[in-house]
C-alpha cells in the first residue's frame, strides 16, 4: 500500500479484495475514478472496512478497482488515522528520474 495524499479515496485491487476481504459485501460506487492521465479507472464497488492501526480503530470506505494499478491509502483515510511519521519506514520519490546514456556509460 502507498500513501497519496493527493488522491481523494482509498482504493484497493479486486484480486487483493478477493483473496483478504472478499467476504465483506460491496456496493455500487458512486465514485468516478481517473489516473492521473485522465484515464478512467473502473470501480468494482465500495464498502466500509474496520482499520486498526497501533491503538486506533475506525470504520473507513474503500473503494475496488478493476486492473491493475497501485493500493492506495488517500485523504480520506490520513483525515482519519493519525498515523506516527517517525515509523514510516519506506519513503520514495513517485517517479524518481531517469538515467541519462552519459550517467550509465562511464
């Protein structure tokens, strides 16, 4: 799962939904999802999940995509869950730069 505080809900796989918490009923989603591209993300449904995170405990939507893409945990979750950045262990730039041909022949 990646932190994005720019996306508005969290979203998880429907393969991932299937195999950890497919016995949690969806309904239709009245979300309309896009990359940031403008491409459409077809929702397979949404649903309200119990999160336990340390000694918090709340009941968040989450949202299940066709596809593939990446699990996200949005805005509507961070507003939720404080979460102790001191142990956020794996911090990456989103899209780190590409190698230029004189970096790599040397």
């Amino acid at each position: 799962m990646e932190l994005d505080a720019g996306a508005f809900v969290t979203v998880i796989l429907e393969e991932m939904w299937e195999n950890k918490l497919g016995s949690v009923p969806l309904v239709e989603s009245r979300v309309t999802l896009k990359r940031f591209s403008g491409h459409a993300i077809p929702a397979v449904g949404e649903t309200i999940v119990h999160v336990h995170n340390q000694t918090q405990q709340a009941n968040l939507p989450i949202v299940i995509t066709k596809g593939e893409g990446l699990v996200l945990i949005a805005r509507d979750w961070l507003s939720q869950l404080k979460l102790d950045w001191h142990h956020v262990s794996n911090i990456q730039q989103a899209n780190p730069p590409k190698a230029r041909l004189e970096d790599i022949v040397q």
